[in-house]
C-alpha cells in the first residue's frame, strides 16, 4: 500500500514522501510481461507502464507551479530482455512528471503522475524508484481561486436559429459558391415573394473544434460576408444570385517551427455546413477596402502552396480517430501523381509522409520523387501479441527539385516476412507557385512576408479583364481590395501583420452547395436549468421521451431531450463533431450556481469508431469520444466521460 504523507510550509509548497513497493513482473502470455507495483494506474500517454499518482489536497487555493523529485532511491532492474514491456521505449533520463487539473462539479482537483523509471546512467538498462521525496510548490490561480470556478465563457442568450427561415447547406472544397434563383427554388423557397436584401448566410467556417476548453471557440453562429447580384430593386430576380466564400473540412495551417504548411483531415465530417437565412433585416455583404497609400515593403510574385493527398478507409485496430489508406502488402510500391499547376521550377519543393508498418523485425520504406530516392525510412518491429499493433512512421520534410509541374511521387515496402504489412496515411507537398491567374478561382497567401508594418504589394499575372478578388481571412468581414493595372496583369496592396488569405474569381466557374434540410426553429441556448440531457439518435423519439417523463413524474427531474444535429446546429455549425455535444454541456453547467448545476447525461443510441461511416455499417447514432492514438491497443480508448469534463 502507499502511505503519503504532506504538510505545507510557509513558502506554499508541500512535501509528499513515500516507498513504493515493487511487485514481480507479471506475464501476460509470451513475449508480453508488464511491470507492476501495489497502487500502481495507467496514464493515457504512457500506455502500459505502472504510474504512482498523488492529488494535491482539497482546502488549497492555488494551483501547482512546480513538482521536483528529491532524496530519490532507485534500484538496478534485473538484466532481462526488455522488448517484453510494451511502451518501454516511454522511459527517460528522468521520471516523466506529469501534472493535470479536473474538477468536480466546479472544485479543481490537481494530480500529479509520476512515471517511476528511469535510464540507468551511464549504461544500458532501467532503474526503478523505490522511495523518493515530492515537493510540490503553488501559486495563485485567479481562475479557480478562491471560488473553484472552472474556464468560463460567455454565451448568447438566445441562438440566431431561434427566429426566420433557416435551410442548411453544405460545402466541400474551399472556394466561391453560388446560389441561383433556381437552386432557391429547390430548397422550397420562392424567390419571388423574398427581398434579397434581407438573406444572410451563417457559418464558423472549416475544420474541427478545439477539444481543450481553454482554447477559444465561436459561440452560436457567425453571419458572413456575402454577395448579391441585382438586390438593389429588393426583388430576386430570374438571372440574380447569391456568392459566398465556403471552406473545405481539411483545414491547412502553418507550422511555424518548421516554416511549412500542414493538412488536418476532420475526424467527423467530410462537409462544412452553412446556413442560409431569410430575415426582417438587411444582411451583411462584402465591403470595398480602403485604398492603402504607404509604399510597399515586400514584393510578392509567387506564393507558398501545399498539395496532399490522404484517403481514409481502413481503422486498423477498430479504435482511435487516425485511418489509413492504401496496404503495402500484395501491392509493395505505390506511385501518386501530383500536377502542380504553375509550380515555380526555381524554388525546392518538400515532401513529408507519414505511414505505418507492421513487422516482426526491424524494415523500411523508400522514399522517391521524380524517379529518384529521397530517403530510407526505418520501421521498428514488434512483438506480436503485444498491445502494439504496428508503428508510426513519418519523414522529415525531404528537399527535391521538379523538371516540370507533373510530380510523381513513389514508396515502397520492404517486405521481410509473410505477416509484414505497410499503410499509407497522407503525402504532403509544400512548393512555391507563381501568382498567375488563367481562369475559374485561385487561393493564394504567403507566411513569408507576415511582419509588423509589413506592406505587401501581390503581383498577379493574368490577361483576364475584369477580375474580382476577395480578402477572405475573416469570413465574417469579407472585402474587396482595390486592384491596379500593370504591365502583365494586377497588382493588389495589403497591410500583412498577420497572414492574409485571398481568392481571386472571374465568374466563368462556381461552387455548388449541397442542399441538405430545411432547419426548424431551434433554442438550445436558452434552455432553462435542468437535471438531466438526454442526447438521441432521432430514431428513438418517442422512448426517449417516454424515459423523460417517467423521470419528471417519479424524480421531479427537469429533463431535456435533443438531438444531435440540433446540438450541432448551434455549436459546430451544423456538423458533426463530438466536441460540440461538450461544449453544449459546459454551456449549462456554466450558467448555473455551485451546487445547482446539471447532473445526469444520457447518450441514447450506439457509438462506433467510425465517425462517418466509412465502413458503412451506419451504427454511428450518438458519437463518443475518440483518442487520437490507432496503433497501440492499451493507449487507445473511447470514453463517454469527455462530455462530462466542462473544466478543462
């Protein structure tokens, strides 16, 4: 057993002092043991190695600023072969510290977990800690203290979706779209009998939300920026249409430690969904920018771009939010072709992959573009049996230079034994491409000239009269710059203290979006307090709400039965991410009072690992929460408890 024992000092720290009582290796089945020691827990990032763990004490106001080992007593692991302990390779110089706060119902609650292995110094092998000495030092937290408040925001009264007519739409890929009387019309709306002047679109734009709570997030919906041709005569006319800027569900970002872009594919959806809105008022619509007079400080004729390519379809443990797609198996080389349109021959382009592998001994994949080899990537083996199921492998961004805009990129498989199999999760390509514009729409932004007092002034080559750019950076306040004349083509001129985003159209290509539903009044933001949610699939109604009343009628509950696009409508724009069914829950918690808040949540239908249904098993009626690890089976889980952590 532990006994820990604490007192706090004068400076506001305290000591935990305490032996730890190693217990023989456990063996599961050959070639898998596990160590183990009385008390021992598992911690979500250090897999199936034995974790000593302390809370810091309830009546305490701080929060912990600094946990230091000392008087530490470590003892030789006996010489074994240590490729039997699955995560192993988890272990450091030092034993892992890890600090994390939860709250109970608005009481913060610190935990310290301490990994109590380390590299034997000076030579091979492990040590473990057999008796040690914690110090644990506070400071003020003028989040949780002295109240116990968790991260609060703020929240709209009443949802937008709550009044007028509402139709969801959807996009997917990120461009100008265009809605046309005749598209009106298959929605179910009459342009006739509309003053275009009052439509408006919603949406908070592409990727997925956040899931720590400390980081920001919009709130309901945000009204964007559009474009209608001929409202001026407040009637909409055969030949008028509407324009707006929709985004793609894969978001690109920049890495600033490695100066290049990257790709996330959404784990939930392969849509970004809009809303189309019909009101008493005059919307908000794209605005002319204000002329900027100071000369330029940068001069742009070329662009930074990123071209990837990743197909999910296969979940190779059935667990975890990462797919794969193409199997290095029967087929053991791939090639992919990339056509990069106006690529800039002058600059290096750079490739990154990340794949996986699976293999009793140690192998590799090759590496090729443009008919040469990059690089030899080595693939760990494992252990079969063991709780890994196979190993990550990724390059480094690996410099080459093109002929021409045709790339071919290849990879192959060096397939030692008859079990050893490879998988392909995503190829990227970072490149420079000229501003040159042919025809249909271009986006295009540079990191490169981002800077305080940064003027840039963008080169764009064309011989298309009559081009229209929009600044689309913030959907929410979309603008036109003002365009020159040059010899060429245009040029366009920007302030750049942060990284702008543009997209340049000539009307001779749209988008179309997908008309999905037509949305009823909807006002989850201004449910009253209530006892228990219960979350369900649309199929089971009626047994959910049978359930519901019994639990008025027998427990004087306040109960709440929503579905799950309703919770999406309001809190991921109208798609699917199980971040939003959290973020409904913080929202209730967080109005109500200490010791009044929200105590039950039910999830009424199954769950499954496969988000969109890519199996097509169609059993995903209520998502759970997926780690993000798909290679370790120990390290892998789904929990429901996600939607019950409105504190971090």
């Amino acid at each position: 057993m532990l006994h820990p024992s604490g007192s706090f000092a004068q400076d506001r720290s305290y000591v935990v002092s305490d032996s730890i009582n190693w217990q023989p290796v456990k063996n599961l089945f050959p070639g898998h043991s596990l160590l183990f020691f009385n008390g021992a827990v598992n911690h979500d990032s250090l897999g199936f190695l034995p974790v000593y763990t302390c809370n810091t004490p309830k009546d305490h106001t701080g929060k912990i600023s600094s946990v230091n080992l000392v008087d530490a007593i470590y003892e030789q692991m006996e010489t074994i072969d240590m490729s039997m302990f699955p995560d192993i390779d988890l272990v450091r110089e030092q034993p892992v510290i890890i600090v994390s706060t939860s709250h109970n119902r608005k009481i913060p609650l610190q935990t310290v977990y301490l990994l109590p292995l380390r590299k034997t110094p000076g030579k091979e092998g492990i040590e473990k800690l057999v008796s040690f000495k914690i110090k644990i030092c506070l400071e003020d937290d003028p989040v949780n203290a002295p109240a116990g408040n968790t991260i609060k925001r703020t929240y709209t009264e009443n949802s937008v979706l709550s009044k007028g007519e509402w139709y969801r739409i959807a996009a997917r890929e990120t461009g100008i779209y265009k809605i046309s009387s005749q598209d009106l019309e298959s929605m179910g709306i009459n342009p006739g009998q509309i003053d275009p002047r009052n439509i408006r679109i919603y949406g908070n734009g592409s990727g997925m939300l956040e899931e720590a709570n400390s980081l920001p997030r919009k709130d309901d919906l945000m009204e964007n920026a559009i474009f209608i041709e001929g409202e001026s005569d407040g009637s909409f006319d055969p030949e008028d249409y509407i324009l707006f800027y929709g985004e793609s569900p894969v978001t690109i970002t920049y890495n600033d430690f490695f100066e290049k872009y990257e790709h996330e594919v959404n784990f939930y959806t392969d849509q970004t969904c809009y809303f189309l809105n019909i009101s008493d008022g005059p919307g908000k619509r794209v605005q002319p920018q204000s002329s900027v007079i100071e000369e330029p400080t940068y001069e742009l004729n070329d662009f930074e771009e990123i071209a990837y390519y990743e197909k999910d379809s296969l979940n190779l443990i059935k667990s975890g939010k990462i797919w794969y797609g193409e199997v290095f198996n029967t087929q053991l080389e791939y090639f992919f072709d990339f056509n990069l349109k106006d690529l800039n021959l002058e600059e290096a382009l750079y490739l990154k992959v990340n794949l996986a592998g699976r293999s009793t001994s140690n192998t590799t994949f090759n590496l090729m573009a443009e008919g040469s080899q990059l690089v030899e990537l080595d693939c760990p083996s494992i252990v079969l049996g063991s709780s890994i199921y196979g190993r990550s492998v990724s390059s480094n961004y690996e410099l080459f230079h093109a002929q021409d805009e045709n790339i071919e990129v290849g990879i192959s498989f060096d397939k030692i034994g008859s079990i050893d199999v490879g998988w392909l999760n995503y190829i990227e390509l970072n490149y420079k491409r000229h501003l040159k514009f042919s025809g249909g729409q271009l986006s295009f932004r540079d990191m490169r000239p981002v800077g305080d007092s940064s003027i840039v002034r963008y080169h764009i080559q064309t011989s298309i009269p009559g081009l229209t750019i929009w600044e689309v950076s913030d959907p929410g306040s979309i603008s036109v710059p003002m365009v020159s004349e040059e010899s060429g083509g245009i040029s366009i001129k920007m302030p750049a203290e942060t990284l702008k985003e543009f997209i340049a159209f000539d009307g001779s290509q749209f988008f179309a979006p997908e008309f999905i539903e037509k949305v009823e009044n909807q006002n989850l933001h201004n449910l009253q307090p209530v006892d228990l949610v219960i979350i369900t699939y649309p199929l089971f109604l009626d047994q959910a709400h049978r359930l519901a009343d019994y639990h008025r009628q027998w427990d004087a509950m306040n109960v709440h039965v929503v579905t799950p696009q309703q919770i999406y409508n309001e809190f991921s724009s109208g798609a699917q991410d199980v971040s939003a069914i959290r973020d409904f829950m913080k929202m209730l918690y967080d109005r109500e009072e200490k010791g009044k808040e929200l105590r039950y949540l039910l999830l009424f239908g199954d769950a499954s690992f496969d988000y969109k249904n890519l199996t097509a098993e169609d059993n995903n009626m209520v998502p759970a929460y997926e780690s993000r690890e798909s290679l370790k089976s120990a390290a892998s889980f789904v929990t429901d408890d996600f939607f019950g952590r409105p504190g971090t």
